[in-house]
C-alpha cells in the first residue's frame, strides 16, 4: 500500500465502534445467536437521530483524535488569533481551537444543533472566546477576517453531503491572505477489490428462494443485480481484499480549490494486479492532511483506508455487473469521474469506465443518495 | 411467559438474519475488531432498497415459513376460490394461495415491485390465477367477492407504517359474508424491561467527552436523554431482560375491526415483577393468528415476542427518563395510548402513564418516526 510520509493517528486503546450492547446472562445458543443479530441492528442511531449523529462522530475516535491533535500541533500558529470553524456542530472543534490558545472562535452552524455548542462552550469556560452563529456561511458576515479555519466537513467518498463548498466559501470571504486551514488537504483513493462472497450472497438470494420456500423467484435477480450495481455500498474493506495498490484519484488543496473544480472531478487510474483474484468492483477512501506550520511539528492525516482502523466512514464500494477473474499483473485501467447530483447537490454521480487488459471497456453509473431517490 | 394455545412456528435450522459478510483470510486482532464492526454496518439494506426491503422480508424465515404453513393449512378452505393479495409486494403470498389451489389471486400492490411480482407469477406458471393489480385498494374494483384476503400487513410496533386500514377497505369492499382473513387476529403486548448498560453507554456518553477528549459536554446529557427517552427504538430483547409477565395491550379481531377502531387504542396494563431489577423501560412486541377454519388443522401464530426467534421486527423499547429499582411483587401499573402521527399516519404516537407501587404517576410521550420528522 502506498503510504503518506506524514505520521497517521496511530490505533488508540479506546477505539470505539457504535456500542456494542452487554448481555451478561446469556447462556444458550440461541440467545447467543440473538447477540451475533443484535451487532448487526441497523437502527443504532437510526432512532435517535440529531444530537445520535454528533455522538457517532465524536465518538470516531480517529476522527475526533486527529482534529484534537492536529490543533493542538497548531498551537504556535493560532495562539491569539481568529478562527473559523465551519460546520461546528457540537462546538468540540472550537473548543479545541481555545485549548490552542485561540483569541476568538466563530463557530459557525447552520442547524440547531448549535445551541448545544453554546452550551459546551460555556461549560467550558468558553463563552466569551466561541462565538456560536446558527446560520449558513452564505447568509453572514464576521466582524473580523480570521487567521484560521477549521472545519470537519467530508462526507462518505469525500464529497457525498460534504460542506467543502461552504469551506470554500469561507475561505474566500474571510481568510487572511496566507492564513491556516485545517486539513489543507484531501485526497481521494481508488482500489480494486474482492468480496466474493457477499456479492453472491445479495446477488444469490433470489435464485435460493425456491429451494427455501417453494417459490421460483430467480427472476428477480437481473433487478436485484441492476440496482445493487449500480448503487454505492458503505461497507468496511479488509485491506486483504485489495486487488492493487490504490490510485490516487484526486488531489484537492484547500488554499486553492474553487467552486468550480468540484462541479467534475475526472481522473485515469491504471492497477496492476498482485495476483489470481476476483474483481467484483472498485473501493474509494480519503485522507485529509493538516499541514500545521509548526517548526518542528510534522503535519498529519486522518486516513479512512482499510489498512487503518476503523472510521465512521468506512469504505465505498462499487460492484461491477459480473465478477471478472484477475492474474498476477493483470492491468485495470480506466477513468473515473465524480459530480454532484442534478436535482440534489448533495449527492454524489459516479461515472466509472473500466477495462481489464485487452478486454472490452466498459462503462458503469453509480449514485450516493439518501436512499430516497 | 403468557403462552398463547397455538401453536408457533418452531426455529427452523436455516433461520437467517442479515447475511454475516464473510472474510476468511482475516487473522490479526485489529482485523477482528473490524469485522467485529462489520456486524453492526448499519447500511446493510440502506443503500440496496426496494427490492432489498423485499428481500429482508422474505429471508425472515419465521414470517416467510408462517404464512407459508398458514396458507397451506387453509388449503381446503382455499381450494377453487378467489383471493386478494393486499400488499402484494414481490407476490410470494400470492404464489402460496396458487399452491394451495386458489382458482384466483388478485394481487394488488400500489408500488412499482408490483412488476416484480407479475414476473414471478409467470416465473411459478400462474400468471393465469395472479391478476397483479399495481394500484392502491381504495382506486380499484375486483371483478367479484373474494372468498379469502391474505396480507402481511405488520409493522413495527404492529400499526407502524402498516397496510391494516387497506386490509379493513378490502375486506369491506370485497369479501364475502364469514370470509377467510389470514392472518384473522393480532395481538399487542407490552412488558417492563431492563436494559442498564445500553441506557447508560448512550446517555452518559457525553459525560465520558471529557476524559476522552479533554472537552466538557456532558451538558448535552439532559437534551440526549430528551431525545433517546422520547423515541421508540427498534431493538432485539432478551426475554431475561423482562421484568415481569406481559400485559395483552390490545387485540385485534381482523373480521370485525373497523377504521375507527384504529384512531385510538387504549389499554391499561400492570405487571407483578419477578425480581429485584432495574426498571428501564417497557417493550412492545405482537402476535398475529391464522385461524384457516379446516377442521383437524390448528390454527397457527406468528410471534414477534422476545422469547422466540429473531424475525426483522424485532422489539420495540420505549425507555424511562431515569432507571427505577423494583424487587419482587413490585407493581408497575399504567395505561398505554396509542394513535397514529397527526402529520403522518402512517407515524404513531404513544402516550404511555406509568405508576411504580405506591409512587408517582408519570406521563410520557413517544413516537415511532422514520427520523426525519
């Protein structure tokens, strides 16, 4: 796997996934079988959306960490200085941004949410350094240009509900000319991979049905199969299950980047094959990198690759039609291009065209949509 | 436990949860834990909706197997006569009433799986006998009475987001005089539960921020609690975590129920508890019957209750602002409300007054939302 030369936030002890509920007196199998269920409940936040989804967030522990580290790394260079945290949410990043020495702190949060910011900023002797404004960046102004900004923005494949547009724009209308954003950079990756088993098993099911229950419904698979190529699946990738190493499928520089660059993203990628697998699809990750301007301080990445622990993020996986057999050095190569959605900007539109070796290209759709449209 | 006398539908050895994604060359700790996670992936249907909702109704073998059985043991009933479909969906349950020698199904579903359905009709050699109809009950007329209506018309907490007001219409509209409804009756039952370690990992969340991050915000606790302890959470069981018999809430005669019958269901309820316990909440779960009147075969439940096997139902817990201990012989005594969503209703609404012995009467409130409202 290709690495970043910046030091990556290393597995803590108390990494943490959604958790897991205890159950101390089961005994039998079946309860047992219950709690392997139970892991799998889809309606973990689900039912206790709003503040459920900040608690998801900080409790990404890779995700909270690196943002805690990367500020804190940045000390010299917001000690008495203006920041801007845009997307605050919860106010966390904004508090950190005060343990760093900020002089003041515009928080900035267009839901409600940011009542609860102003509650943490007063609970942590705050309130007089965070400014919390519930409002889009659009629609306000700072009484100051700020030196920094910091912002949580990305979303699943970097860009899916991302707030990188609103970074953007307020980058434009109050960053000091040379001032400090965090992370300056994005990076988003491609990888082959193998998944063989869950493909089949989705895919599969419908031609089970008759011997399961007496009912032929084989016929359904040709529909199961178009949409389930044709969505994103957010799924965790072992990092065993990469075909190749990753191409880098764009470079995003946050001090440069306009509008209009994320209006289409389209890059080649070419993979060589480690060996005799099965292609099943294509998986794409991000890391972003804080570049602190510390002397002395290394800059840092969050990675959400499958060869670092887990992130909320996870992965995103996209299946090809049919699964294609792959050799030592068979070349994948093609083109992928990214732009947002037509009627909701938010979206995601994946356009992916493939080839494996001298085979014919093949061009595949995907989209990333809240599963309403 | 309450035992109804029928009799239910045993575990069968292929019983199925979500596919396990399954990863065989994982050997490190860290892999472990990932795949650990894997099991909560809360996007496992999120993405692959549609036709993946079908397909998780049809892989909970308890509900596939019990209207299966059902239908089948009706056969003598069933046998040249007509049949109506209510919510038809892929049209397994059409296919059942053909194998039990239906002379017609009328198969009605008013979403586009209905061209599923007629696909599978043909598939199983009974486009003949299925008249997929892809409309809503109350646009279309059949061209005669049916003899019989089948429907899976549950929902979480049985009268979310269900179909039963389209399967009262049909039945007014079209069955004949002392005509067969499978399932025939519905029961909703209502226990106290216990549940320590979930309530506190998620509630004193916010408490543990600070020692994990270094930033205060346990003053979100009261707006989590506000939130987690107003939404009904769909949850498995364990039927150890039940404090006490169940109370039969409500039941639901199918022959004789009318819409207004659904605008309000109220049921006092009171429990005697087992033993010394903490008292978190109270969980929901139901029971529907299929009497098919052919003399010599029992007639046949489907429980949904926490002492049975998983079905996608699941459980749904209603927590207590703060956990109360009770001993053996506590009494915990109250009324439950229920009523549909005033802006959806297809939502429900649970008024729910509880009493702990001799203590205060408290009146909560909860609804069962799809999270966007």
């Amino acid at each position: 796997m290709e690495k970043t030369e910046n030091d990556v936030v290393p597995a803590l002890e108390n990494e943490e996934a959604p958790a897991k509920r205890q159950c101390i007196r089961c005994s039998d199998v079946e309860k047992q079988e219950k709690e392997d269920i139970k892991e799998k409940d889809s309606s973990y936040f689900k039912s206790y959306e709003h503040i459920g989804i900040h608690e998801e967030m900080i409790r990404d522990v890779v995700r909270t960490n690196s943002y805690r580290l990367a500020i804190l790394r940045a000390s010299e260079s917001l000690i008495g200085k203006a920041v801007a945290d845009v997307g605050a949410g919860t106010g966390v990043l904004s508090c950190f941004c005060v343990q760093a020495g900020a002089r003041k702190v515009y928080a900035i949060e267009a839901s409600s949410i940011a009542k609860q910011a102003e509650k943490v900023a007063e609970a942590n002797g705050a309130s007089n350094k965070i400014n919390v404004i519930q409002d889009r960046v659009e629609n306000i102004e700072l009484p100051e240009k700020v030196d920094a900004i910091v912002s949580e923005w990305m979303g699943h494949f970097l860009l899916y509900e991302s707030m990188l547009n609103s970074v953007i724009l307020a980058r434009d209308k109050w960053l000091k000319k040379d001032g400090l954003i965090l992370p300056n950079k994005a990076n988003l990756y491609l990888a082959p991979f193998t998944n063989v088993s869950f493909y089949c098993e989705r895919i599969g099911f419908w031609s089970t049905v008759k011997e399961r229950f007496g009912v032929d419904m084989s016929c359904l698979e040709s529909e199961a199969r178009k949409i389930f190529c044709s969505d994103v699946h957010i799924e965790i990738v072992d990092d065993s299950d990469l075909l190749a190493r990753e191409s880098l499928i764009s470079e995003l520089d946050l001090e440069t980047l306009t509008q209009d660059d994320l209006e289409s993203i389209k890059s080649p990628f070419r993979f060589s094959c480690f060996g005799r697998q099965t292609l099943c699809g294509f998986t794409a990750w991000f890391t972003v990198t804080f570049d602190t301007r510390v002397k002395g301080k290394e800059s840092l990445s969050l990675s959400t690759s499958p060869d670092e622990p887990y992130t909320h993020w996870r992965q995103c996986c996209m299946y090809l039609d049919k699964p294609v057999d792959v050799e030592q050095d068979t070349i994948i190569a093609g083109t992928i291009t990214l732009t947002p959605g037509k009627q909701n900007r938010r979206f995601l539109n994946i356009e992916l065209t493939y080839q494996v070796d001298e085979g014919e290209a093949v061009t595949k759709h995907y989209s990333l949509t809240d599963g309403s449209s």
